[in-house]
C-alpha cells in the first residue's frame, strides 16, 4: 500500500465513537493546556528490549546507566489489557532490538488479539530465516526498517558493527517473504547522510517496500546536536507546548514509564507499571506537572525538556489531526514529510 492509496485507509479506530472522541478531547485539552485529562493516550511505547547489537552514531544507547533486559510477558499482557479499550497503536520497540526478547512474538500476537495496531522499527541486522518467518506470521501491522546510508562506508561508520551486505541480504530475504505487514525503509537526515538521501531513495524506490522514508533527526543524544543538518534555523526561543504529552506514554523493559522516547536513561519518571495503574500514571503528579510547565511555556525548566524542540503545530491543524487515527498517521508520514520538505 503506497502513503497516498493510505490516507483512504479504513480500520475500527477510524470514525468509532469512542476512539474519535478520545483524539477529538486530547485535542482541545492539549490546545487548553489542561493538566488533568478526561482522555486517556491513544499510542504508548513499549519497550520490548533496551539491549541492542550496535553503536550507532545518532543513538545514546552507549550513555545508558539503566539496567539492561527485556520485559517480562506478564508486565507486557497486563498493560495491554489496561489500554485496549481507547490506545490505537503500540510501538514495541524503543533503544533495543526486538529479537532480545524471548517472547517477542507472543506479544505481537497478544496485542493483535486485543485488536491493537502494532508496530515495530528494527536494524534487521538480526534477521534470520526463523525471524523472517516469525515476523511475517506473527500478524504485526506495520515494519520501519533503519538503514542509514546508501554506501557501505556511510553506513557501516553510522551503524557501528553492522554489515552493509549482510544487512542488504536479510532485508531482500523479508521482502520476498512479506505479504501483509506494511513496511518502510527510512534514512535519518543527518550530517552524516545528507548527501547519500537521493541515492538512498533510488536504490530503494522499487525494491517491494510500500514506503521509503526520508526521517527527520531527532537528538535524542543531547551531545550529538552536531548531526542536526538544520540547527542553524531552528527557533530555540519560541515556547511550545509538547503535543505528545497529551497523546502518549513510553513503557520501558522493566516497567519504568516516562514521557516520550527522548528520555533514553530514565530521566523524568511518571511512575512504574509493575505497581501503578497505566490511567493513575496518565493523571499523576509527575506528568501533571510535565503538562502545566508545557502549557505555561516553561518547558525548559524540565531537565528532560531543556534541549529539546517541542512537536506542535498550529491548532487548526490539531483539531483537524483527530480525526486522523494513529495507525492511518503511521501510513502517511513519509507522505506528509515529504511534502513538508518541499
């Protein structure tokens, strides 16, 4: 399915009472900055594994102090039973690779029981014949594969212990062998790769993947800014309430829940789902007060916060957001970012 033929995709999210009223609320709570909400998020991380088989250039994985390990199937089931009622889509993955977890496809089957939109991101360095076969039976719904560069030099230097020709073969192994799951090549646009994006592009345009994704860099290594190709033009003075405060949460392996994927090592904690109940968490007092000094333009007061550039948007464009369900969204982001671009 190409981004265009997606943004006519229908699923139970799109027009359903319950779902539209939960993102039509979020955004009017958002836009009025409330700090208590009567919605409940309608996408969450779950972080499969933090353990992951590279170094990469973009990614802090080497600064991270928190234990490493994967969650337990117990912790897991118990969240999404917790959520299933208004969540939309749940992204399992966060600073590892998937495949860590020894009961990685169980859960995918387990979220797809509760008629949830799944997806992944991986490096596919690990892709095997078994995981391949796995992944395309598990029912997941949407694949994004990172491959950051169009050269073997470019790509190995980023990706620090892959193998640009292993890594090639196992993904032309998972398109030969995908029927269903929609899936997308992405390329992160960094310093390091700006001049490598339209090879990328043509190299895999008409390779079987449904999209190919020209990503935005994100620092999630506040040390790293120097791979942002456009820092010199963003305004870091502007206030801006983050909008992924009042639409998400992230669930670390070991039940940790923070605010949004940024926070790598566990740096502004919402609670703990091993012992707190996903909708206590959602109205606490840490993520209440995240929400007031967004809405108050005090963001930088929050250490998690201070470096970052705010997702927002103007409110027009909110309000006509909701009625976009989450799993639609993930479909036609490359589109939109692209036109973006332009």
């Amino acid at each position: 399915m190409s981004p265009l033929k997606a943004v006519f995709f229908m699923n139970k999210f799109t027009w359903h009472p319950r779902y539209l009223l939960n993102r039509i609320t979020q955004s009017f709570e958002y836009l009025r900055g409330t700090s208590v909400c009567r919605s409940r998020p309608n996408f969450i991380t779950l972080e499969l594994s933090n353990i992951c088989n590279l170094n990469c250039s973009m990614c802090p994985h080497s600064k991270m102090k928190r234990k490493k390990g994967s969650m337990g199937f117990s912790l897991f089931k118990k969240v999404i039973d917790q959520v299933k009622d208004y969540v939309e889509v749940v992204d399992l993955d966060l600073y590892g690779e998937f495949t860590f977890n020894p009961d990685w496809r169980k859960m995918i089957s387990y979220a797809k029981s509760r008629k949830l939109f799944t997806v992944l991101n991986t490096n596919a360095t690990l892709f095997d014949d078994d995981v391949i076969e796995n992944l395309c039976e598990s029912g997941l719904d949407f694949l994004s594969i990172s491959f950051d560069g169009a050269s073997a030099e470019v790509y190995e230097k980023i990706r620090a212990g892959a193998k640009y020709e292993k890594t090639i073969e196992n993904i032309n192994k998972f398109i030969k062998r995908n029927r269903s799951i929609f899936s997308v090549i992405q390329i992160i646009h960094t310093t390091e790769t700006e001049n490598e994006i339209e090879e990328f592009r043509n190299k895999w345009k008409k390779s079987g993947f449904d999209t190919v994704r020209v990503k935005e860099y994100i620092a999630f290594d506040p040390d790293r800014k120097d791979l942002d190709p456009h820092s010199e033009h963003k305004d870091t003075t502007k206030p801006a309430a983050c909008l992924f405060l009042w639409k998400n949460i992230v669930i670390c392996q070991d039940g940790t829940v923070v605010p949004c994927c940024v926070d790598y090592d566990n740096i502004y904690i919402l609670g703990n789902a091993n012992s707190q109940s996903i909708e206590e968490i959602w109205n606490g007092k840490p993520m209440r007060h995240i929400r007031e000094k967004h809405a108050g333009g005090e963001f930088r007061d929050i250490k998690l916060c201070k470096h970052c550039h705010p997702f927002t948007s103007n409110p027009l464009l909110i309000l006509l957001g909701a009625f976009i369900d989450d799993a639609t969204r993930r479909r036609i982001m490359p589109l939109m970012e692209k036109i973006q671009r332009k």
